[in-house]
C-alpha cells in the first residue's frame, strides 16, 4: 500500500453476496483504522459490523466489486 491514504467512505464492497457500505472510519485502540460497514435490509432496517483496515483490503484484494458511489 502507498503512503496516499484511500478515502473509502461511501464506497461499498461485496461481501458472501451482500453489499455493504463503508460508512465510518475511526482511529480505535490508539494504533489501528476501524471501519464500520452498513447494509440496509429490505424492511429498511440496517445490520452492521466494524473490521480493521487490514481485513477490508484483504476483501478488496480477493476480488469484491468495489463501487465508488461518492462521485
């Protein structure tokens, strides 16, 4: 990874076949990039779950779609 820091916020990935969005970024432990990850059910309730910056660019390295809904 270069030293450019990634913006992924608003960005979503696939993950089992589920779409999630990266909704928060937070410095947690005093060491290590937390995100919190959303995804909206179809009864408009939202599950999520936070994974450290490591897990998330091994998901993004093993193949899910990422989708730049940002721009």
């Amino acid at each position: 990874m270069d030293a450019k820091e990634i913006n992924r916020i608003g960005h979503t990935v696939n993950i089992n076949n589920v779409v999630w969005r990266v909704a928060q970024k937070t410095f947690k432990y005093g060491r290590e990039w937390q995100y919190t990850l959303s995804h909206e059910k179809i009864d408009g309730t939202y599950d999520s779950m936070s994974i450290n910056e490591r897990a998330l660019e091994k998901i993004i390295e093993s193949g899910s779609k990422i989708i730049d809904d940002t721009k």
